[in-house]
C-alpha cells in the first residue's frame, strides 16, 4: 500500500506536467477538474483507512 503523500505527490506531479503541456484555458480546466478528482478520491480512501485504524484500536480498549 502506497503512502498518503507519496500518492499525493504523484497526483501533483501528473497535474504540473499537464499544466504545462495545456494550450488553452479548457485544458487546464480539465487538468484542474482532475486533478481535484484524484484528490477526493486519495483523501476519501486515507480517511477510510485512518477509521478503519481508529474502529480498532477502541476494540482493544473494551
């Protein structure tokens, strides 16, 4: 499994390199657009995980 950051720094990496190849104000529209896609989705997935950690340490406190 791949790190928070390391995957966020990915996501930048591929949006940087699409904000320099854009040629219009629609493609870099469209590289914003998913590049916040991308980010939701690592966000939603490394809190998914945090719970996940959280659910079980309070089952060895009980």
């Amino acid at each position: 499994m791949a790190s928070y950051t390391s995957e966020v720094n990915v996501i930048h990496k591929k949006f940087q390199n699409a904000v320099k190849r854009a040629k219009t104000k629609q493609t870099l529209n469209k590289a914003y657009s998913v590049h916040k896609k991308d980010h939701e989705r690592v966000l939603k997935k490394h809190l998914r995980e945090e719970i996940a950690m959280i659910n079980k340490a309070k089952k060895k406190l009980e």
